[in-house]
C-alpha cells in the first residue's frame, strides 16, 4: 500500500514538468501561477541528475533538441526558365512582316509604348516563330531602357522646321522677283526692302507650318528630312524646267510674262516634290541613312546631267528642251537609284558621310583628269575631246562612291556586321503595247524595293 502511495505521488510530481517540457524552455524563476492554476498545485521538478538537463529547445528530457528554423536547409534559389531553342522554331512571313512593322515604331515619336504593344500583339499571335521571340525579347528590352528627359524640341521637328522656313523665304524672295518684273515704275528700293522683309515673314511662317504638320502626321526623324528633302529636289527640278517653260512661253503667241510663269513653275514644283515626299512617309518608311543616299543620288545625278550639258551643244542643239530633260532626267535617276541603294544596303547616318567624301574625292580625282586630258587631246576631234572631257568626272563621281561603299561592306563584314540588306524583290514584265494598228514589244520592272 505504501509502495503504491509513493508512486501516485512521484507521478504528480513530474507531471508539470513534462507539460512545461512540451511547451517551451523552462523559465529561470518560478513559473507564475495562472487564474485557472491551483495555489496548492506542486511545485515544479528539477532533473535529478545534473548531467541530464531538461531540454531547453523544446525536446523531450533527454533527448536532443528540436530543430530551430534557423537550422533549415535553405530553398532552392529559382532559375531562369530556359532560353527557347531556335532549333524547333518555324519562319512565317506574315509574322516577320508583322515584326518589321513594329520595329519601324520603335523610333517613332512617342514614349514606346505603342512599339512594345506592338511586340506584344506579334508575340501573342505567332506563337511558335522566331519572330515572335524576337517581338517578346523587343518588348522586353523597351520596357526595360530607362526613361529619358525629352527635349524641347521631338526629333524630326528642327530638320523640317528648318527647310520649310527657307521654302519659305524662297516663296518671298521670288514673289518679290515677280512683282518686279510685271509691276512698271516701281522703286526697285523699295521692292528690294519689300521683298526681305516678306521673305522673312513669310519664312517664319512656312517654319512654324512646317513643325506643326510634323506634329500632326507624328513624323520621326527619317520621314521629316525626307519631306525636307522633297521640298528641296522639288525645286531644283523646276529650276531645269524652267528655261523651257520660259522659252516656250516667250517663244509663242501666249500672253503670260514667261519670268513669272518660269518662277511660278520653280516654286510650284517644290510644292510637288514636298507632297510627294509627304505621300511617301504614309507608304513605307525611311531613316536618316537612306534619306542621306537619297540626297548622294540626286547629287550625283544632278552633276552628271549638268556634265552632260555640253555633249548637246557639241552637237549643236539650239533646242531648250534636250537641255532640261537631261539635266531633270539624269537628277530623278539620280533619286530612284539613291532610293534604290538605301533598301539595299544597311547603313548608318555616319557611314553615308563616308560614301560621301569618297564621291567627292573621286569627283575630283575625275575632274584633275579631265584637265589632264586637255593637254594631249588637240588633236581629237571635238565631240571626243568633250565627251572624255565630261565623262572622267562623272565616272570619278560613281567610282569614289563605290570604292567607299566597298570599303564599309569589308571592314562591316570583318566584325560580323553585313552590310546588305534582303535582296529586292524585282520581276520583269514582258509584253507587247499597241501602237497604230500593231504592237511593238516592251518591258519592264515591278516589284518593292
């Protein structure tokens, strides 16, 4: 009896420690007692044995300690999901097409976010293709560049400010001319005084109109000078029409002053070339290196036709109009192939510079010749003497152009950096056009450039 009494006894004694054991670390004190805890509860139990403490990390007496968080193993760092394989990627057309229009945005005048939901949409609907993973690394890489301050100015909005006010200017200066000319008794003073101060109003003016009309049709920067530039060519293609607008007009029985309508035609025809540029920027794009190759081209083509000039009268052409239509025809080649040249070949604003002095140089070098050629030449018989004398230069032209051209294509390739573009898509129409009562057989080129 006894033997059980200890027993029920020493049971109750470790009963609170076990329960403390359970729940935490014992204290260093006495435990308070809690309102539900009996006053007369007994105390708590110590381990009898000095060498076996209670656990203070929450384990049982005698045993380890329970694992704290701090000792568990670290998660597994998330690794980037794998780059695709182009490997199982397919080429769909439409989907690059889609791309090369998006790409167009990217330098548009905005904050790019109409580029990257451009990306977004070619990702979303060309799964699968290589150009929908370009689209989605595109878009990644817009959102992520960091935001700029813009300007005071957008870009695409000095370079037609610029050459719509000097439009501008020439609209004053030759109505001032063509006041002059009609008008009789007038203080050529006062005309003279009349005209700058109109030229510049009236230069003012085109500039202001020309930087809003950017703004309206959100030109980038391409698109603006290729505008510029069409006011520009415009122009000089009405000053070589112009000697046989005059001649025809003074020529014949009209009544019209043939300076004013010579004038008129000069003025009216940059208008044309403006519009037609304008036009162009709505069909298909442009950036500032193939606006510069365009410019080369006229260049080049205009001083080959004004080379040109004196084979005619070699030959004894009285004729006004042979004149213009070389000078005009070799320029609107000079354009088409400069236009032509930047779809073929990629290059940077900087590396049209480039093409440009070995033009001029080899221009000169062709010139040196011709000069040269003077020396040796007496005895050759005139239309020789100035068909060589007015060939080298041209040749120079073309030849400094496209050694320099030849030049970037090396050194591009050496860094893994082509210089070619996609090949154009040409095809030759052959036909035959009626004529009378037959046909005569012709042909030609369409495609895109």
């Amino acid at each position: 009896m006894k033997t059980t009494l200890a027993t029920l006894l020493l049971a109750l004694a470790l009963a609170p420690q076990a329960a403390r054991a359970d729940e935490g670390p014992p204290s260093s004190g006495p435990a308070p007692l809690s309102p539900s805890t009996s006053s007369s509860a007994p105390p708590a139990a110590t381990s009898a044995d000095p060498a076996e403490p209670v656990a203070a990390s929450g384990g049982p007496p005698g045993g380890p300690p329970a694992a704290s968080p701090l000792d568990a193993p670290p998660a597994p760092e998330a690794t980037p999901p794998p780059a695709p394989d182009t490997r199982t990627l397919r080429d769909d057309p439409v989907a690059d097409a889609a791309l090369a229009a998006c790409t167009a945005k990217v330098g548009a005048v905005d904050d790019g976010a109409e580029a990257v939901a451009c990306f977004r949409a070619v990702a979303a609907g060309h799964p699968g293709t290589l150009a929908a993973v370009k689209a989605d690394a595109s878009a990644a890489v817009l959102e992520r560049k960091p935001a700029t301050t813009p300007g005071i100015i957008p870009p695409g909005r000095l370079g037609i400010t610029a050459a719509a006010g000097l439009f501008g200017v020439w609209n004053g200066v030759a109505a001032g001319w063509t006041i002059n000319a009609n008008v009789p008794n007038l203080d050529s003073t006062a005309v003279a005084g009349a005209t700058g101060v109109g030229a510049v109003l009236v230069g003012v003016g085109f500039g202001a109109g020309g930087y809003f009309l950017a703004e309206r049709w959100k030109l980038n920067e391409g698109a603006a000078r290729l505008v510029a530039s069409g006011l520009v060519w415009g122009s000089v293609i009405g000053t070589g029409l112009a000697p046989t607008i005059y001649d025809a007009i003074n020529g014949g029985d009209a009544s019209a002053p043939p300076f004013s309508v010579a004038m008129l035609g000069i003025v009216g025809m940059g208008y044309v070339g403006g519009g037609a540029a304008l036009l162009a920027t709505t069909l298909t794009t442009f950036d500032e290196a193939q606006v510069a190759m365009l410019n080369s081209g006229g260049i080049a083509g205009a001083t080959i036709g004004v080379l040109l000039l004196p084979n005619l009268s070699v030959f004894r052409v009285s004729n006004v109009l042979p004149y213009s239509l070389n000078f005009v025809g070799a320029t609107v080649a000079g354009l088409a192939a400069g236009t032509a040249l930047g779809r073929i070949v990629d290059l940077t604003w900087g590396e049209t510079l480039i093409c440009d002095l070995g033009m001029v140089l080899g221009g000169v070098l062709g010139g040196t010749g011709s000069l040269v050629s003077g020396s040796f030449s007496g005895s050759w018989p005139e239309t020789t003497r100035v068909l060589v004398a007015t060939a080298l230069p041209a040749v120079g032209l073309i030849g400094g152009y496209g050694a320099a051209l030849g030049f970037l294509t090396s050194w591009r390739s050496t860094r893994g950096a082509p210089i070619w573009r996609e090949a154009p898509k040409l095809r030759v129409i052959a036909g035959v056009l009626p004529v009378g009562r037959g046909v005569v057989p012709t042909w030609g080129l369409a495609g895109e450039l």
